[in-house]
C-alpha cells in the first residue's frame, strides 16, 4: 500500500533544476489559463481560436514548469502578456 502511494508520488513529481513541480498542479494551470483566455474573448470561438488558446496555455504552462528559483513569477506573466497581446491585436 505504501508503494502504491509512493509510486503515485512519485509520477506527479516534475524535478527541474532545484524546484519540485507537481503534474497535478501543472495540469490544474493549464485548465485555467484556457479558461481564463475563453472568458477574455466570450463571442469569438472559433477553431483556429480554440487552437490558439491551447498553444497560449501549453506555452505558458511549459515557461512555468522550467522555471526555477523564482524565475517564473517573473517569466509567466511576461509571456502571458505577450501571447495576449498578439492575440488580441490580430482579433
């Protein structure tokens, strides 16, 4: 039973460099980035722009899992803003 767990604990562990993400947590970033690009553009959904809000969210989440020693609070909002930003001048 205490290996089951430990193996579980062990595949939702993402190591990079000297931080510990979690899959988990990663997956749960990724959901709300797309929410949160869904709700900014509510009229306009089509299936070039439902592809583009998964690109900005995987993007986002993969700047946020490489980051490290603090580097992605400084890094995820940067790039969020420029994906949005592009994004919202060629809609």
């Amino acid at each position: 039973n205490n290996v089951r767990i430990s193996k579980i604990r062990s595949m939702n562990l993402i190591e990079w460099g000297t931080d510990k993400k979690t899959v988990f947590g990663s997956l749960v970033g990724f959901v709300f980035i797309y929410l949160i690009c869904l709700l900014h553009f509510p009229y306009n959904r089509d299936g070039v722009l439902l592809l583009a809000f998964f690109l900005v969210s995987l993007i986002v989440t993969v700047t946020e899992i490489l980051g490290s020693k603090g580097n992605d609070n400084f890094f995820v909002p940067l790039v969020s803003f420029v994906l949005m930003k592009i994004f919202i001048e060629r809609s």
